[in-house]
C-alpha cells in the first residue's frame, strides 16, 4: 500500500496542479498528513513484552548470529544500492534519455516497488530476500548492457526488488532474537541498511568519474556476491527456542 501511494500520489498531484494551481498541492497534502495523524492518535496501544533479567535488550549484541548477519545485511544492501542513486544522471547524460521519459521511467519503478512487495511478500523471508536480490541484479544488467527505453524502464521495474528486500531482512533478523529484543534489534538494522544508503553513493560517484557505466558491473557482481554470502551465512528456519536466543 505504501508503494501504491507512491504510485498514485504523483499522479493525483499533477492533476490538482493542472487543474487548482500548484499552491494547492500541499495545502491538500498538509489535510491529508493532519487526517491520518489523527486516526493514529485512536490507535490502541500494542502490548509490551516485559524485559526480565535474563532477556536483556543488549544481549542481542553478544549474539554472534546476529552480528554477523548485520555484517551480510551491509553487504546486499550496500550492492543493491549503489548503482541507483547516479543512474538518473548516467540515462540522462549518457544515454540522452529525455527528463519526461526519466519520469515516466520513475512511475513503472513505482509499480515495480508495489508488485514485488506484493509478490515476494506471499514467500518464504530466505526465498523473498533472495529474489529481491536477483531482480536488482537484473536492473544493474539491463542499465549497462540496455540501449533503449523499455529496457530501461524493464530495469527501473525490477528495481522494485529493492524495497521488498529491505523488509525481508527484517524477517530473517526476527529469526536470530527474543521477541523482547525486537525494537531495538529492528533500530540496528535500519542502522546498518541506512549506512550502506549514505556509504554507497560516494563509491556510485567515484566509479562514475572513472567510467559512468562501470558502477553497474560492479554492482552486479556485488550483488552476486551478497547472494552467495546470504546462502551459506544466513539463518535458516529453524524451530525457535527462546532461552537459547537469549543466552547466546
């Protein structure tokens, strides 16, 4: 639904622009913020699981399993990110897309997000995170090897990956703590994804002034890297027993 909003938002946008003004926009955007404030704030508050003490909230970081998964959730998300943030400019200035073709580009990577969430969202977190994977590969291939629009726009759509790989760390993370641990398990992993956000640009911009197209081979092989790092590092499904998370 997020993605969806994202989809659709623009295109409700440009129409009260063209039609009441562009003021307009954010005097109907501020109504619809203020709205949804306020049905939060009747939200029932969710239960809180009670810390004792031996369910420490810092005894995820003495976990060996969890620690090393930050360490592979760094690297898929530091490969998956970098060759998108420049790739506006590579279309624009090496490929001469035009700057409404790069728009309409951007509303198919849209409904690229809010497919895959939906997709991958009905599989297993291990499988999902995998696909997601694949599909950004995909992406970095189609940029650097595609010499016309639909593929570019084939490759902003399987950019959707990204986003539903994100929410899969989440899950497999879920896999490695105690419930009690979750809200600050969950803080550090969007530490770690934000990290790899801010790092991978400087290396997009640095590869960029060496060869605007390198940063997609060496994405691509990233990627392919993280996935084979993934499969044999990651946790696997396993029955949960609690006390054990806890202690180690």
């Amino acid at each position: 639904m997020f993605n969806l909003g994202a989809v659709v938002g623009p295109i409700l946008g440009g129409w009260i622009g063209h039609v009441f003004g562009l003021q307009k926009i954010f005097l109907v955007a501020a109504w619809v913020i203020l709205v949804s404030v306020g049905i939060m704030l009747f939200l029932k508050s969710q239960p809180r699981d009670e810390h004792d003490g031996e369910t420490s909230r810092f005894g995820m970081l003495k976990n060996p399993r969890f620690i090393s998964f930050m360490g592979v959730t760094f690297l898929m998300m530091f490969a998956m990110y970098l060759p998108q943030p420049l790739t506006p400019n590579f279309l624009q200035n090496e490929r001469g897309v035009s700057i409404s073709a790069l728009g309409w580009i951007g509303s198919v990577g849209s409904v690229g997000n809010a497919l895959f969430n939906l997709v991958l969202g009905q599989l297993n977190a291990r499988l999902g995170l995998l696909l997601g994977q694949a599909s950004v590969a995909l992406f970095a291939l189609l940029l650097w090897r595609g010499g016309i629009l639909p593929w570019y726009a084939l490759g902003y759509f399987l950019m959707g990956g990204y986003r539903a790989a994100r929410m899969f760390v989440f899950a497999e993370v879920r896999l490695l703590i105690h419930q009690a641990q979750m809200g600050l398990a969950y803080g550090i992993t969007e530490t770690v994804n934000s990290l790899a956000v801010i790092l991978s640009p400087l290396l997009a911009g640095y590869l960029y002034n060496i060869a605007p197209a390198l940063m997609y081979p060496i994405a691509l092989g990233l990627i392919l890297f993280g996935m084979l790092v993934f499969v044999l590092a990651a946790p696997r499904e396993t029955h949960r027993d609690e006390t054990s998370l806890v202690q180690s």
